[in-house]
C-alpha cells in the first residue's frame, strides 16, 4: 500500500498565503468604499472627545469619512515638523495658537481667506477679536479659531469684603489698595494674592497691554515705557509683602490654600472653575468670584491662549478638511464641544447657552474675552516667555530692579531673534508669512527646532493641576499639557 503524503507541507502553504489573501481582502474592502477620506490629528484630551462630534459630520456629509489620529500633547510638535520635513502631514489639524506662525513661515499652511468669505457660517464678528487675530500672520488668516482661553484673577469675596474693599479693583491704583488692605487684614502669615514664580504667564498677561516685540518682531520691547510702568508693579507686589516669593510648587495646593485663605487673588485660567466648586467646601460656594483682569488705567487686556483649525498646503482633500472645519466651527456644535471639554467658546453667540450664560463663575471669562488679544507672532515667542519668567523671578527676588531687568530682557530676546532677522534679511524688509522657497523653509525649520524650550514652562504647573474629570457638569476643566498662554498650549498647547 503506497504510503500517504502529510498535509503539511500544504497548510504550511496555505499559511504563507494568508497575509496575502489578506491584503486583497483590505484593498478590496478600501475600494468599495467611494468615500473621500480626510485625516485629522488632534491632541490630547480633545482629541478622544472629538470622536464623538464626528459621526453627525459624516452623515450630513456622507460622501466623506474622516480618519481621526491622537497625538500625545508633549510630542505632538515634534511630530507635526517631523511630518512637515517627510511631506505627510495630515489634511487638518487644531495647532496651539503659539505654533501658528512658525508652520505659516514654514509654508505648511492653506490660506484661508477665500473660504472663510464664501461660508455663511463662519462669521468673522462673531468671534472674539483676539482669537480670531491669532490665526492672521501678515494680514493672511492661515486659522479659525477652535477653542479660547485666557487668564484673570480668582478672588476671594469674603476675604475682600472683611478688608473694607467695598468695589472690585478696575485699574492698578485700585488693585494697589485692594492688596494693601488685604495684607493688613491677614498679617504677616497671608498674603493678598499669588504669584507664582515659576510661570510667566501671570507677568504676561500684565504686560501684555504693550507690544512686546518691535520692529515687525526683529528686537525685544521690554525697555518701553509700558513695559517698565509693569515690570515697577509686578516688583511693588512682591517689596511690599503682597505676595510670597515662590512657585506654585512650594504650595502644597493651590486650591486649599485658597480655600484656607493663605492668599486672596490668584491669577490663572478658566479651568481652574471645574477645580474651584470641585475642591472648595460647599460653605465656601459663595465666597469665592472671579473678575476681569485690572490694567494701568482700566479694565486689562490678556492673552488670547488655545488651538484653532489650519489645513495643511499640501492637503489633497482642502475642500472637504474645510467642510469639517466649518462644522466644528458651528455655534451649536461648539456649545456642545462644550459640554464636552468645558473648553471656552471663540464666538460670541455660543456663549448664549443656557449652560454658559447662566454660569456666574465664567461671566467674567466672557468680559475679558473681549480684550484679549494673541502673544507676538514669531515661532520664537515660547523662549521669550521662558526668558520672562526668568528674569521675572530675580526681580521679585531683588536681585535685579526694573531697568536692569528690562534691558536684561531685551538683550537676552535680541539674542533669541538673530536667526529671525537674517531670516527676514534673506527674504527682504517685510516678508509675508508662508512664503520663501524650500531653502529658507529648510533653514527655518532647523531654527524653530531650536526655538523650542529646552524645558516645559507647564510641567511644574501641571503636578499642581489635576487629569481633566471623565465628566464635567457646568464648568471648565484644564487639558492636560495644553499651554495657557497664548496655550498650549499646545495646544493647545497651546495653545
């Protein structure tokens, strides 16, 4: 009887042909599918809520899918300059506010301007002028706001009140007296606000009233007259006892201590409202408050932070990435992004919402909104900042007075600027954004590797703030990693 061969040898066959098969099965499945195809990077905590908004896109669009991608926040610049230099960057993607205009040197990014006047419902008045400025480089808008946020003083109502401070402070004389009252009513263990050393946006957002950069961005300001009359404010604070010389770090939380009362006002964003009615006892519901940001001789300006919508030059699919970008651009779709993320609106017209409108904790957010404006427009800016806080501490510290530390500072910014002005040597006196050819767009990629911080101005900040809560119920909460400033923070950090 002939001997019977083993199957073996062919279902060892049949398993090298599976891959294979496979294969055909997928690109059988992607052509059967005649849907254009759209990707979208977004980062961190909005980029897992995002998700949930993008089912109605596609089915009032059906002839578009999109292919969402999360990036983690602290690679997500890394990632979008590495993607730049291998030509795959995504169709769309939200940046920080802050990195807009180092991709529009680049010329990574789609001008905008004829879609925005030829879609109804982007309207440009109804958002904040400030957020919508941050995406206009050189008078190209190169992205449309997604979310907003900004910084102004949290206060203690009680407190205040047993100090005689019958008014809110709406200039800096008056905030003067607050502070002075304040700290006579505590003593000598108390203070009447908050500082921390080792941020810069508190110092920031009081400056930012003045320009701080000169000469189509070439050279530091801070020698100015308006930035000194700051930086001589921001120094009383600390001469005069006002404030404790010391991170946020040397505070074991900034929510109970404020609680607690160690100190009165405590310049910092809109998530911190989530933390406030979170962490504060419900006795304490009543006497806490937040107020516009006080300035020089009136109500202040601040710093526009968070992300807004670019599309990408080189996008195969502008048409459709746009369409996505005006419907999450959509009032109702915000409100409910809202409801999502607790992130601020960028249009007025959302903030018509029951949910908002009737939030007593944010109104003073939708004030200052309306002064708010973007940090200078150079893919530079986040060093400066860096710089500032620097040079900021040793002036709280007494170690520098005001005119050594505004020189200090503009050396230091000057120094910071070099490649930019060559840069903007090579391509003449007033270059517009986004232009330039593949060489310069090479050797500015280079110098934005290196305009990157050497460290994360938030990472101190970030171990006092909390993960963002899997629920928020009428309030705001902070993404983590995303900059405050003119964040991101990244995006949002931005921004």
């Amino acid at each position: 009887m002939p001997r019977r061969r083993s199957p073996a040898p062919r279902a060892r066959t049949a398993w090298r042909a599976l891959p294979l098969l496979l294969a055909l099965l997928c690109g059988c499945a992607r052509q059967q599918d005649p849907r254009e195809t759209i990707t979208l990077w977004v980062m961190g905590f909005e980029g897992e809520q995002v998700a949930k908004l993008l089912p109605e896109f596609e089915r009032r669009n059906p002839g578009i899918h999109v292919d969402l991608q999360q990036m983690p926040v602290l690679s997500a610049h890394e990632k979008l300059l590495t993607a730049f230099a291998g030509d795959s960057l995504p169709d769309v993607t939200p940046l920080g506010n802050t990195w807009i205009p180092e991709f529009a040197l680049l010329g990574a990014l789609e001008p905008l301007d004829g879609r925005i006047a030829t879609t109804p419902g982007v309207d440009v008045d109804d958002y904040y002028p400030g957020a919508w400025d941050s995406g206009v480089i050189d008078g190209t808008t190169y992205a449309v706001p997604w979310y907003v946020e900004t910084r102004l003083p949290f206060y203690r109502v009680d407190l205040l009140r047993e100090a005689g401070v019958e008014r809110l402070p709406t200039d800096w004389e008056q905030w003067r007296a607050a502070m002075a009252a304040v700290k006579q009513e505590v003593g000598p263990d108390r203070f009447a606000i908050l500082l921390p050393l080792n941020e810069s946006e508190p110092l920031l957002n009081l400056a930012i009233h003045d320009p701080l950069l000169r000469d189509g961005g070439r050279y530091g300001n801070f020698r100015s007259e308006g930035f000194r009359r700051t930086l001589a404010f921001y120094k009383e604070i600390f001469d005069r006892g006002w404030a404790p010389k010391v991170g946020n770090t040397a505070i074991s939380n900034v929510w109970d201590e404020f609680g607690k009362g160690y100190f009165s006002f405590y310049i910092n964003g809109p998530w911190n409202i989530a933390e406030f009615r979170k962490r504060l006892p419900p006795e304490l519901s009543d006497a806490w408050m937040t107020m516009p940001l006080p300035g020089p001789d009136g109500p202040g300006a601040s710093v526009a932070g968070g992300t807004s919508f670019v599309v990408f030059r080189k996008s195969q699919h502008k048409e459709a990435a746009w369409k996505l970008v005006a419907y999450l651009s959509d009032p109702e779709v915000q409100v409910r992004f809202h409801g999502l993320t607790g992130n601020l609106p960028p249009r007025r017209s959302p903030w018509e919402d029951p949910e908002l409108a009737g939030d007593r904790y944010a109104r003073a957010f939708r004030d200052q909104l309306e002064r708010a404006v973007p940090t200078p427009k150079v893919p530079e800016w986040e060093r400066i900042a860096t710089e500032l806080k620097l040079v900021g501490e040793l002036v709280a510290k007494g170690r520098l007075d005001v005119d050594q530390a505004a020189a200090e500072l503009d050396r230091r910014t000057d120094a910071i600027l070099e490649k930019r002005r060559w840069m903007l040597e090579q391509r003449g006196d007033h270059p517009a954004a986004g232009t330039g050819g593949d060489v310069q767009a090479s050797a500015m990629l280079r110098a934005s590797r290196l305009s990157r911080p050497r460290g994360n101005d938030d990472q101190e900040q970030r171990q006092q703030e909390p993960r963002r809560p899997a629920t928020i119920v009428a309030g705001f909460a902070k993404p983590p990693g995303t900059r405050a400033t003119a964040r991101p923070a990244p995006a949002g950090t931005t921004p």
